[in-house]
C-alpha cells in the first residue's frame, strides 16, 4: 500500500511537534511493509520559512521525500498583526484567504504534485490542519484523505475557512480523547472514521540518571524542561515561577533542554544545556523529581510520554486539557493553574517519594497501553483498512 504524507517542514533537523510527529509515523510505517512518500517544502525554520533544503527527491531512513521551494519567506511580525487584527475584528472569506496566504509556507508547486502524482498513491495523510499545504492540499486532492489534526484550542481554529479543512477527510487521526472532544464541540464528524492514536513511545530499557548528573555535574533534586524554549510555550511563565519558588526554596535546579529562542536570567539554580542526545535526555528525565510542561497550547506533548516512560511524573499547566488528561487517566503527574500550585506542587514532589515512585509506576503503564509502537501500527493499519 502507497501512502502519501503532506507536512509542512521535514528532516532530521527539524524537531518541531507535528513534524516529528509525522517523521516518526512514516518511518515505523515504512519499515513494516507500508510503501511511504512524504510532500513536503525545503524550509527548515517555522518562523520564516526560508529555504534551506535542496528541493527534488531523496531518501531518509527509507521514507522517500519530495521537496519544493517556497515562494516567499514568511514576515512574522507582519503576520502577527494581521492575526491579531483579524482574530479580533469583523472580516471577510478573503480576509482569511490573505491571513492563509501570510501564514504559509506558500508552495504551490507542492500543491501541483500532489494533483500530478495523486493516482500514485491510495491514501493521503495530512499533518496539522493550520498550514497553506493543508488548506489547500485537501482541495487537490479527491483519494482518501485523513488529517492528523494536532489542534490546539486557539483562535486560528475558530475561522470560518477551518470549516472547510474540517469537512473535507474522509478521517481523522487525534492525539488524545480532549483533542477529539474540544473538536467535536466545532466541528461535525459524523460519519467520518476517528480514532484517538498520538504517536509512539520508545520505551526504555534500561536508564540510569546517576550518568546524567556524573556528565554535567547536576545532582537531584531537580525538575526539567525539554522542549522549544520560548514565551509561546510557556517558558516566561516558568521561569518567573521558579525563580519565586526558589527564594522561599533553595534546594532544586531548573534545568532547561532545547532549542533557545528567548532570553534567560543568570541564576545559579537555573541552567540550560542545549540539546542532548535521545540518551541523555533519557538519562536526565529518569534523575528528574519531575518533568515540567508548562505549554497551554499542546494536543499531545511527546517530552511529557518520554518522561512518563522512564518513571518519571510530570507537572503541566492545568488549562493544556490534554497534558491534565495524562495525570488524572494516568496517575502520572500533578498540574497547577497558578503559582500557589506550583509550588504546592513541587514541594509534594520533594517530600513525598512514595507519591512520586506510585506516579512513575503509573506512567509507565499509561504509555505502554496508550502509546506503545505496536498500538500506534495497529491502529494505522486499521485506518488504511477502512479507507482502501
């Protein structure tokens, strides 16, 4: 079976949420017997879409990829504007076909080949429902279609032109239950195939934290972030919360992984790393007291399964209806709203081991019944079944 992905950026570089999501989809599908091509443009950075892949065709981890260039780099500040005039005012269909237009990645030669090369393939599956190759790609093509959609609750999913992207799969793959509920309450599914899949979960087995703190000379207790730092994931946010904590406790570290995309404060119980390998990452989330994820826009969060898979709880921010979906059907994690709870909730985590050891227990189970590899096959293969 020939199975075409359409996503908006690709590579082994690019780390970003759905993108990876939709890497790690072709590559476990590719390598059970599933013939897979993605579609995709040659920009690598999100915020401008600057081209910076070669385009044309090549092979990564026995995914074919196809890749084109994109006409016009995004202006993120001009586009912010005007998001942020059409969000709050009054406007009309071609309002949203500009706002569309500004967001991008513009790549209507993308657009051209999957109507080209549409009877190549069987079914076509469709990574976040925000992006110019989603909007339009849908309209191109007429096979099954299915949309991982990757939704946030957020205002971009209340124009009227996501009525559109909404109606057109023929199914629909969710990250977690609250994704597909908050969906449902805008949009009709009615007759459409749904099914709540997410992403899998490397579990590993065997990890030892003493290794992380023995490399970096950081030693327990302390909590980590993994993940895009930046105001729009919540970071600002964090960061001001912990430095508060701190003062009243000094006794944990933050430690900060990822991409740095925002100024942090010199404070010696605050340190950022960079990227790590996926084994010290491993190794760091296992010696954590907690993994933190204080993102409000989140469908799924892969760094809060990864922790969750090497027993380690997790603390999110409680108006992420996805991430607290995790603790209370998992047991694997507490949430907060404020910083009176953040700080609640971290001194449960330093005073009560027994709680943190039942939620990492717990965690680990939730992720093997939930996100384990195989699940997620599984139920692809169901979904391939269902459309051919």
């Amino acid at each position: 079976m020939k199975i075409a992905f359409i996503v908006q950026r690709y590579g082994k570089e690019v780390m970003g949420g759905s993108e990876l999501h939709c890497r790690q989809i072709a590559e476990v599908l590719a390598e059970s017997g599933f013939d897979c091509t993605v579609y995709t443009t040659t920009a690598k950075d999100y915020i401008t879409w600057k081209n910076e892949y070669s385009p044309g065709e090549t092979v990564l981890n026995g995914v074919q990829v196809k890749r084109y260039r994109v006409d016009k780099e995004r202006n993120i500040t001009a586009f912010n504007k005007y998001s942020d005039w059409i969000f709050a005012n009054e406007h009309t269909h071609e309002d949203e076909v500009e706002w569309m237009e500004q967001q991008g990645p513009v790549c209507p030669s993308l657009l051209d080949a999957l109507e080209k090369e549409e009877d190549e393939h069987d079914v076509f599956v469709f990574f976040t429902y925000l992006y110019y190759n989603t909007y339009w790609g849908l309209q191109r093509v007429k096979k099954p279609r299915t949309l991982v959609s990757t939704a946030h609750d957020e205002p971009a999913l209340y124009l009227d032109m996501m009525k559109q992207v909404f109606a057109l799969p023929d199914a629909f793959m969710f990250n977690t239950e609250a994704e597909q509920n908050m969906l449902a309450r805008e949009f009709p599914f009615e007759n459409k195939y749904q099914d709540i899949v997410g992403v899998g979960v490397e579990i590993p087995e065997k990890v030892q934290g003493s290794l992380f703190s023995q490399r970096h000379g950081i030693f327990p207790p302390f909590i980590l972030y993994a993940g895009r730092i930046e105001p729009g994931k919540g970071c600002q946010e964090l960061i001001d919360f912990f430095g508060h904590y701190n003062q009243k406790n000094p006794e944990p570290t933050l430690v900060l992984i990822g991409k740095l995309l925002m100024d942090i404060p010199k404070h010696p119980k605050i340190k950022y790393l960079g990227f790590l390998s996926p084994e010290d990452k491993n190794a760091a989330m296992a010696a954590a007291l907690a993994t933190i994820h204080p993102s409000r826009l989140e469908s799924l969060c892969m760094a809060a399964l990864e922790s969750m898979a090497v027993k380690t709880p997790i603390l999110v921010q409680e108006q992420t209806e996805p991430l607290k979906q995790h603790c209370l059907q998992g047991g694997s994690g507490l949430f907060y709203s404020n910083f009176r709870e953040f700080g609640e909730a971290l001194d449960l985590f330093l005073t009560d081991s027994r709680l943190r050891e039942r939620m990492g227990e717990n965690g680990l189970r939730y992720v093997r019944d939930n996100y384990s590899w195989p699940k997620i096959i599984e139920k692809y293969k169901r979904l391939f079944a269902f459309l051919t």
